[in-house]
C-alpha cells in the first residue's frame, strides 16, 4: 500500500468527524488518497488507480464515499504536499535505497543484493534472461573488452535473436574470433559459468541498474508538462512555498512551447511541416512578439502572410484550447526528437557535431 502509506506518514492518528476547515494533516492516509484521486480526475488518476491493489482500491473507495464536502484549500495543500513529497523523495514511486537499508538489517547481504537486482535490474528469472533483456549496443559495449572466449560462453547462453544483434555490433573481426570459438566451444564447466554470471551481477548488472533509476523530478517534470497552464502555475507557486530547491529542479526539466523557440532552423521548420496550421494560429494566441517572431521567421512568405491573417482574425478563444494546441506542438516536437528527426535543445546552446 505504497501510496497510503506514503500519505499516512504526517497525519494525525485521530479522525475528524467533518473535513471543512481541518488541516490535512487531520486527515488519514485513506482520506487523503481519496481527496487526492478526486482531485486529479480520470485522466491524471488513471494511471494511479491502475497500480493499486484490489485492497488498497477498496480502502480508499470506502474513504472517498464518507469525505463529504472538502475544502479548496484542503485539495490544494493535499496535492501540493504530495508533489513536494514526490519530488523530494520520491516515495510515491518506492525508494530503491530505503527498502535495501532496511532487507540488510533482516537478511544476509548476499541474499539482499540478488533480491534488489531482480527489482532493479533487467527483466528475467535467471541472469541470461536478463542479458537478453539489455540492449544490444549496452551489452556490446559492456563485452567488447572482454576475452572471445568469455564473451562467446555469454552468447551461447541468451536467446539466438539477441546474440545475432550483439555480435553485429562488435568490430568484424573480433565477432568473426568470438564465433570461432562458439563454434570450437565444448561444455564449459559449471564453475566457469558460475564465475562468469557472479562477475557479469557484480560489474555489469548492478552497475546498469543504478543508472536507470527514476528521477522523481523527471517523473514530476513530466506530469507538469501535461498540467493545463492554470493547474501548473497554481502548483508550481505551492510547491515553491514548500520547496522552492525542487520547484526549480522540475522547471529546470520541464520542456515548454517557449523553449521551441530554441530549436535550430531545421528542426523547428521540420516540425512546422508535421502541424496543422490552425493546430499552430491557436497555439500562438497570446504567445510574446519574439514567440511569433520566432515561428514567421521560419515559415514561407505566403504562410507566414496566411498565418498573421488567422491569427488577427481569430476572435476569443479558451485558455484551455490554447494550451491543448501547445501541448500538441510539444508532443509532436518530442516524438520527432525520439525519431531522431530535430534536435531538441532546452538551453539554446549550439552544440558540435562530428
């Protein structure tokens, strides 16, 4: 019950008979659960509600169904503490160092290291399940230091596909050495093949499981980013009072419309060709003149003429269409970058190409 328990942590072991006008920390952990989904709806709750347990599910239903009125305060604190949780500990998303601090005092070190690698390392029941599981050009770069001899043993052990995508990533002759010696290979002792997988857990799996921890920052950074510019600015004016080290780190990661404006010239003209033109007149409502600037700059004369027309006569329009619009030039810029298509830089700084 990770997420009760993370809100149970600062409250008070008394319950309150009626909420308006108490504290949240008068407030159990269920009660604040339930306020918290409330609050955040079917679209941002979803994802919440999905890793829940049918107990927990249970719990904090019974919870929700006996709040009655709460206040606009209260949600606000309620969320605004569970960012600035979020953020500084990231409780919500489980906390890899506390749990093996605390295996350590109940179990043998061995015993916690195998326990923790299964957690945090590559998917698979044994050590050569998760080998298949590592990226190839990870694992090439990980095996291109060691002896053909050692790296044909590992071949022969994970799935066929992978090894082909592995062995097509190391320089040609080295491979065409490794699978000689696949080829030459006899039974291989089960000392040797218990030596090897004991140093690939030390060396190679434990160290890769520590890199790819979440940031509670980047996760938060990423749910701000989908906040409406009301719900965000509210929030982020919150959690400054709470935490303001950690409201700048999740601005300093969040990626916003203005910092399109930071894109060369060849990526912000190839996203300006995947978005609609009336996606972009509305997302540029309101925007500052060096914003509008920015995005003519890059477009032809006669779109640019067709863009200022649209955008002079486009009348009233709601904060939340405006922000939607954004929102799809962000997501469209992102799934360009992950295409390898732009280059996304935050910090407008040029960077050198080989």
């Amino acid at each position: 019950m990770a997420l009760t328990q993370s809100l149970q942590d600062l409250t008070s072991p008394t319950r309150p008979e009626d909420h308006p006008g108490l504290a949240s920390d008068e407030l159990d952990g269920e009660e604040k659960a339930a306020i918290l989904l409330l609050a955040l709806g079917k679209d941002f709750g979803e994802p919440i509600w999905e890793s829940l347990e049918d107990d927990e599910i249970a719990e904090i239903s019974i919870a929700m169904s006996k709040l009655g009125k709460v206040t606009t305060d209260q949600v606000e604190e309620i969320l605004a503490r569970f960012i600035s949780d979020m953020s500084i500990s990231g409780a919500v998303m489980g906390n890899f160092e506390s749990t093996e601090s605390l295996l350590k005092q109940i179990l043998p070190e061995e015993r916690v290291n195998l326990i923790m690698e299964g957690i945090r390392g590559p998917a698979g029941r044994n050590m050569w399940e998760k080998l298949s599981n590592v990226q190839a050009h990870i694992l090439a770069n990980y095996l291109k230091n060691e002896y053909p001899q050692t790296i044909a043993v590992i071949l022969s052990k994970i799935s066929s596909e992978h090894a082909a995508r592995v062995l097509s990533l190391l320089p040609d002759d080295f491979s065409m050495e490794v699978i000689q010696r696949m080829l030459a290979m006899e039974a291989v002792q089960k000392d040797i093949i218990e030596k090897i997988e004991q140093t690939l857990r030390k060396e190679f799996i434990s160290n890769l499981s520590s890199t790819n921890r979440t940031d509670a920052h980047e996760t938060m950074a990423g749910i701000f980013n989908n906040f409406d510019r009301q719900t965000e600015s509210l929030f982020m004016g919150k959690l400054e009072n709470i935490d303001r080290e950690a409201a700048e780190r999740i601005k300093n990661l969040m990626f916003t419309f203005d910092d399109l404006a930071h894109l060369n010239q060849s990526s912000i003209q190839a996203l300006l060709r995947e978005v609609d033109k009336d996606v972009l007149a509305l997302a540029m409502k309101g925007t500052s003149e060096s914003i509008r600037d920015f995005f003519l700059s890059n477009l032809s004369k006669r779109a640019g003429d067709m863009l200022k027309d649209d955008l002079e006569n486009m009348g009233p329009v709601r904060l939340s269409d405006v922000d939607e619009a954004q929102s799809k030039m962000i997501n469209k810029a992102k799934d360009l970058e992950a295409a390898g298509t732009i280059i996304i830089d935050k910090d407008g700084k040029e960077e050198e190409f080989i």
